[in-house]
C-alpha cells in the first residue's frame, strides 16, 4: 500500500490573515471561516478546512442555524482555496 505524501497547506484570507495546515497527507481544498460578532460586542471565530468546496458551502447553511442558536449579533462566512506550499 502507497503512503501520501505529506504536505502544507495554505489558505489566505480576503482580510490578510494567514492560516498553514499540516503537514497533513489529506486530501483538503478549501478552508472556510466564521468571524461571529456576539451581542456584547466580543466576537468568536470558528474554522475548518473541507475536501470539496460544495462540502464547506454546507457550512454556510449550518452557520444560519448557529446564529440563532448562539444569539449572534452579526457573523461573516468565508470560503478560501487551499495552495499546498512547498516544505
């Protein structure tokens, strides 16, 4: 059985913020990110990284349901590319 190769994976963030997976041999392609704003104006931050991206759009439609269930004031999903960086 052939190992995977591991690797690191990137995601840059529209607002600069850099995020570096691994090493990982998964098969990961985007990276996606909640920056939630609480109603006493602290804010929570949630992230993960997909195989797919119609896998982390799903996370979209979860993140609605979060917001009514954790009483969010306001929250901002993003859905980023991972680029394997050379080690």
């Amino acid at each position: 059985m052939a190992r995977r190769k591991k690797r690191y994976l990137t995601a840059t963030m529209p607002d600069g913020y850099v995020k570096t997976i691994g090493p990982t041999s998964d098969s990961f392609t985007h990276y996606w990110r909640i920056v939630a704003e609480l109603e006493n104006g602290k804010t929570e931050v949630f992230w993960g990284h997909e195989r797919s991206l119609a896998e982390a759009k799903r996370k979209r439609a979860a993140s609605e349901d979060a917001k009514r269930m954790r009483g969010w004031k306001s929250y901002q999903f993003e859905i980023v590319e991972l680029v394997e960086v050379p080690v």
